[in-house]
C-alpha cells in the first residue's frame, strides 16, 4: 500500500501509520506541522518502517492548498494509491454554543475541508485506474444527541458524503471507507468521561487497517459500536428528547 | 492553590479521577492530563509527571486532591536509534514493553530491567530502576547519556554526565521533582537472542543464599533470589536462587519465544483470600501455568527434599526459557495488584550495606516473619557500587523486597520497625516503593539528601514539582 495520511501525528492515526509502516507500507505523512511530521516520520523509520516514510504539507483550513500537498505525495510515492484522514476538529459542545467563529472553524475542517480533500484525492484515483479513500467520521454523526449535536452534525455531513463517494465512485475502482469511532481513548477525548466500550487507539487501528485492506465501505469501532449505534438510531424522537445522555 | 475549580477542568480537557501507584494504596484524586506532547502548562501551577504507574507507593500520587497529573505515555515516539551502537533516543513516555517489541528483534535489549516491562523510560529514570545485573552492571542511570527536562521556570534544559551534571545526577532517582523529563537518551545492550539460559537452585537457609548470591555473581549477569517467607528458625531464608544469562545464538531455539499468555484478575481479591494458606496455594498454582517454573517448583518446591540433601546441586532446566518468563513473571497477569484487595498493599524494599551482612538481613526478615501475615514471598539480590545520583537507591549491599498488604496502623508500625533495622544497618528504602517512610527516618538513611535539595532548590525554587510522597517525606507544601 502507497498512503498518504492526514492526522498521523497524533492519537489514532499515529497508531493507524505505526502499523501500515511496521508491515511495509509505504507512507507520506501530511500536516501542518513540519517539526510534528518529522519528529513522528523518523519514529516510523526507526522503528522499522521498510517502505518510503515522507512527509508534506498539509493545513485542513487551506483547501487551495490540497492540490499542491497531493502532488507532493505523489511525487514521494511515486502516486499513493490509498489516502487516510484521521484529523479532525472536537470542541466541547458548550465552547461552540459560545463561540460561532469556534463553531465555524469546526464544521470547517470537519465537513467542509475534509470533503474537498477526499473528493479530490478520489478524482485523482479513479483517473489512474483506482484505489481508496478512507475518513474517519464519528458515530455521533449517526443521531443528533443534544449534549453534541453540534459536533454530530459536521460528522453527520462527513458520513453522508463519504457514503454517496463510495456509490459514485464504485464503478472507477476508488473504494470508500467511512470510520465510525465510538468513545476511543485518546488526546482528542481527554478529559471527557470514559463511556463503556471505550476503545484503545491500538486496537481500534487494526480494525481500521483490516476495512482498509478490504475496502469495507462503513467500519464502527470498536465494532460493538455498530450495535449500540443501532440500538440508538431506533429511539423514537420522545424518548431522544427525555434521555439526556 | 493547587486545587484546578471544575470549570477550568473542562475547559482544559481534564478529568479528576482517583489516583494511586501500584499497590493501591494511598489514592489521592487529581486532575489527568495524557498529552502526546510533553509540555507543561504555562500558568506556573504545580505538577507532577506520572509514567505508566508501577511505582508502588505514593511517589506518583497528587501532592493535594485535585492537583495536576502530567501522565507521559502517550509521548512514545523514538526520535533517532544508532544501530550500531545501540544508542536510542526516545520521547520519555515509550515503555520497556515497546521497547523489546521493536528493538528485541534486532538484537537490543534494555541494559536495565525492572520486575515489569509495563514503564516507561521516563520513570526508569525518575527511580533509577535496577534488575537482576545491579551487581555487574549498575542502575539505569549508567546507561543514560542524555535527558532533555522541561524544568519548572518552563524553560528546556539538556543535561547528562558532562553537561549540567548536577541537574542530571539530581533527576536520576530524583522521582520526578527536578522537571519533566521529556526525552532520553539511552544505551541498550546487544543480545544474542529473546532466550535466558536459566539455572535454578534451592538453598536451604539465609547463609547459603546470601552466598549463593555472591558466588553466582561472579559469573551471572543476573542473579536473584526467592525467599518463603513462611519459613522460621533454621530455615530462615530458604529459598530459590536463580542464574541467568542471555541466551547466545547458538544455544537459542530457532524463531522468537511465543508470546506470553496474559490472564487478568477481574475483581479485587476478598480480604479471607489473603491468609496464608490460600495465599500460598495461589502462589503455587501460579509457578504450575508456566512450563518451565513447574519444572523448578516440581524440582524443588519439596524443601525436605532441598535439606535432606544439601550437597547435592540440583541444576535447574537447562534449555533456555523466553525472556519474559525469567524477568517479567508477574507481567503475565494483568492488574496482579488487586490480589490484595481492596486495601492494597505496601512494598517494603531496602537496601542494607555489605557490611552489615547477614545479621541484619536475618532481623529483617525475623520481623517480617514474626508478623505472620505479613509477606509470602520475598525478593534478595545483590547489588552493586552506588551510583553517583544523589537519590539513587542501590548501595553494595544486600536488598529486600518484600509485599506486605494493607491493614492500616498495622503494617505502617510494621515498617517504622523495619526501617529502624535499616537504620541501624546504615541501609535505606526504595522511595519507587514507598508510602510510609517518616522524613526524619528518610534523612537518617539518605546521606547525600541535603546536596540533592540544593540542586532541587535551585532549579525549582518553589518545588512546582511535588508529590504525595514530596509532600511526606521531603516537607513540600501539599
């Protein structure tokens, strides 16, 4: 697998990269950070990375530079053939009730940023004949929930879209894979209490990678999030409203 | 003040949580962060740095409830490995367990081993941990060339042997309360193979252990041994002594050993579950899941056996046996802590001077055994030359570990009159495992404590640094 990866820095999509590149992956790792990507791309390297690891700009709130940052992972991988987005915005539901300029930067890189970037990445995959996008949305977009429905939404969004990539693109060989995590222990959700079935960034990224390998187009992790998910999509309206969780 | 009000809990992305090192007891509530980034807040507010949690006492516990908690495991990433010569810098979160998965592989092994893999290089340092070679090899420090520590003013300071020594020699064994270590630089050991050549020995009282230790020295890279602490009179000590070496390749079964089997302890032991009988039965049931420990058990457990025919030297299993078998044992059940019940449990560990040889060792373990309850097993090994950290535990002697669960008043009067052996014995106690050392005692057994305050002092002036155990036995304000 050739990969370029959005959020390898940090929490899943570090774990996510140190198991690609520990298999033989090759990888370019994208961010914003320059010191960030390279302190994490020597780590891969030395813990024994056997593809390529580079690293390339990439800011998720500049979408004009997308087009540039894809060419440079080209260039590193001689054309990836897979790009993985782990990165993404969280905020505490009351900071974004406080602060719309907060509010719009998350739905932002969350729904809006994050789009273009797959959209391109799948058009530039189905002209070289395929490969396979992969984005990690959040089961809070499966159902409004009043404690974050603000954060739900932007991931609501992300899940609608990557769906209707994967139906679009089937027919040119790009293959869509829309991550749902549950509750997953990691910087991004420090702090916030530990619901049951919270899962460790490890074992959720090899769940993540095996949906990759197989193109899997919805993935719950940990899995027994599908089922909680289901249970949750099924409350009538009343009973959403009564339960505050 | 300390004390982090709710609001700006959640809006620093922190929950307060009860906190408590390894044996469980005191638990203290504080305020966890888990950066992947190793950076201390920039408003000045007291902290403590905390690794995985193995230390057994109060050492990574908050110094007040709700105090800060800087938990470091999540900064993992290796920043450059010198393949070479072994030399590996990391974030100071990586654990030993990451460390063997990665680099075991390839030939490296940790220079310095604790009983468990699950710590990390950070608190390696921060207790100046020692294994089975102390008496070859030294402590971690040894292998040290280099931290970098984000000390209390916020700035980032590099120190090793030549560079800022004081701070450094002041940070290995320093627990902590010297700045938070953010990277390591470190040497690890070239090894043949994951395999141990183990012999295995029993001796039938604390004479012949202590030298059994010294003898298997010479020639051991690592030398422990395991004394029954249900033993009285004559047989005091006795015990298993263990010899180990790296397996070479030539010796070494073809592939890695297979992983560990890990079983979980699901709830916290009842407190019946403790007396002796039972206790022994556990520990007996345990030695028979792994191969070759019910080799050694079923060779030597029958201690009739052992004294009926002293002269004779039962050799241990010859064929080599998975590293993690000879040096993490209990790693191969998970949350083993809570075998102790809810209460917890102390680790009595002390250091006494060669020189005060084997009646001070024997008090020691008189004690202990007149305290019936007390310790079913304990830990001797040999050390080696003290190493020039100031707070660095290890002084060529004889060392003590002892687990000694939880009742309170009790076992805390348990300790002071073991300290006071210890004391007496110019020896001193691991503070990695201490919860209830009296300061005045800790300054009778620490003679370099005043120097070490000095540097402290002068880094941390206001000791943003602090612990529970800082706050017990070196006088910080909670």
């Amino acid at each position: 697998m050739k990969a370029a990866v959005v959020g390898a820095t940090r929490g899943m999509g570090r774990a996510l990269a140190r198991l690609m590149a520990e298999r033989g992956d090759a990888l370019v790792l994208l961010g914003r950070d320059a010191a960030e990507l390279e302190v994490s791309a020597r780590d891969l390297l030395v813990r024994g990375a056997r593809g390529v690891v580079a690293t390339a700009r990439l800011d998720l709130a500049e979408p004009a530079g997308f087009a540039a940052a894809l060419d440079a992972a080209d260039r590193a991988l001689a054309a990836f053939d897979t790009l993985v987005v782990t990165a993404g915005d969280f905020a505490p539901q009351e900071s974004l009730e406080r602060d719309p300029a907060r509010l719009g930067r998350l739905l932002d890189v969350n729904f809006t940023a994050t789009a273009v970037l797959c959209q391109q990445a799948a058009e530039r995959l189905a002209g070289r004949g395929g490969g396979t996008v992969c984005a990690f949305s959040s089961v809070a977009g499966d159902r409004a929930r009043q404690s974050n429905y603000l954060y739900g939404a932007s991931k609501a969004g992300l899940s609608a879209f990557l769906e209707g990539l994967h139906l679009a693109y089937a027919d040119r060989g790009v293959r869509v894979v829309c991550v749902r995590p549950g509750f997953v222990k990691t910087a991004m959700t420090a702090g916030l209490p530990v619901p049951p079935f919270a899962g460790e960034p490890d074992a959720v990224a090899r769940v993540v990678l095996r949906a990759i390998d197989h193109g899997t187009p919805v993935v719950y992790v940990p899995p027994i999030w599908r089922w909680v998910m289901l249970a949750i999509r099924l409350l009538p309206h009343a009973v959403m409203r009564r339960v505050r969780f | 003040m300390a004390e982090l009000k709710s609001a700006e809990l959640k809006s620093a992305g922190l929950s307060l949580e009860p906190v408590a090192g390894w044996g469980r007891h005191p638990v203290e509530r504080g305020a966890v962060a888990r950066p992947e980034r190793l950076q201390l807040p920039p408003d000045g507010r007291p902290v403590l740095p905390r690794g995985l949690g193995r230390s057994y006492g109060d050492a990574a516990v908050p110094a007040a409830p709700g105090a800060l908690i800087l938990e470091t495991a999540r900064a993992d990433r290796v920043v450059a490995f010198d393949r070479e010569r072994g030399t590996l810098t990391c974030e100071a979160g990586l654990s030993l367990a990451e460390i063997l998965r990665v680099f075991l592989p390839r030939g490296w092994f940790p220079p310095v081993t604790p009983g468990t893999k699950f710590v990390t290089v950070g608190g390696c340092v921060a207790c100046d941990v020692h294994g089975k070679n102390h008496h070859r090899d030294g402590s971690f420090g040894h292998f040290v060339d280099r931290l970098v520590l984000q000390v209390a003013d916020g700035s980032v300071v590099e120190c090793g042997p030549a560079r800022e020594r004081e701070l450094f020699l002041a940070t290995i064994g320093g627990m902590g309360l010297t700045g938070l270590i953010t990277e390591v630089t470190l040497r690890l050991q070239p090894v043949e193979s994951a395999w141990m050549v183990v012999e295995t020995e029993p001796v039938p009282g604390l004479g012949a252990m202590l030298d059994g230790l010294w003898d298997a020295g010479k020639d051991w890279p690592y030398t422990v041994g395991w004394i029954d602490c249900l033993a009285r009179g004559a047989a005091l000590g006795r015990g298993i002594l263990m010899r180990g070496r790296h397996a070479s390749q030539a010796e070494a079964p073809a592939g890695p050993p297979p992983e560990p089997r890990r079983l979980a302890v699901p709830f916290d032991a009842p407190e019946w579950l403790l007396s002796p009988v039972l206790m022994r039965g556990f520990n007996a049931a345990y030695y028979w899941k792994h191969a070759w420990w019910k080799h050694a058990w079923w060779k030597h457990a029958w201690w009739s056996h052992a004294r009926r025919t002293p002269a004779r030297r039962t050799r241990g299993a010859a064929r080599p046996v998975p590293y993690h078998g000879f040096f993490y044992p209990l790693d191969a059940i998970g949350d083993w802590n809570r075998l102790y019940g809810r209460r917890g449990f102390l680790q009595y560990q002390c250091v006494v001077p060669r020189a005060a040889g084997a009646p001070a060792v024997a008090e020691l373990l008189e004690r202990v055994v007149e305290a019936g309850t007390a310790s079913f097993l304990a830990v001797i090994k040999d050390c080696g030359p003290e190493s020039d950290a100031y707070l660095s535990f290890p002084l060529e002697g004889t060392t003590l570990a002892l687990d000694l669960p939880y009742r309170g008043a009790r076992t805390e009067a348990l300790v002071h009159e073991l300290n006071a052996t210890v004391i007496a014995a110019g020896g001193r106690v691991y503070l990695a495992k201490d919860a209830v050392t009296r300061p005045e005692d800790f300054a009778l057994m620490v003679p370099r404590l005043a120097e070490w305050r000095k540097v402290r002092d002068r880094w941390d002036p206001e000791h943003r640094f602090r612990s529970a155990q800082s706050v017990r036995v070196l006088g910080d304000t909670p």
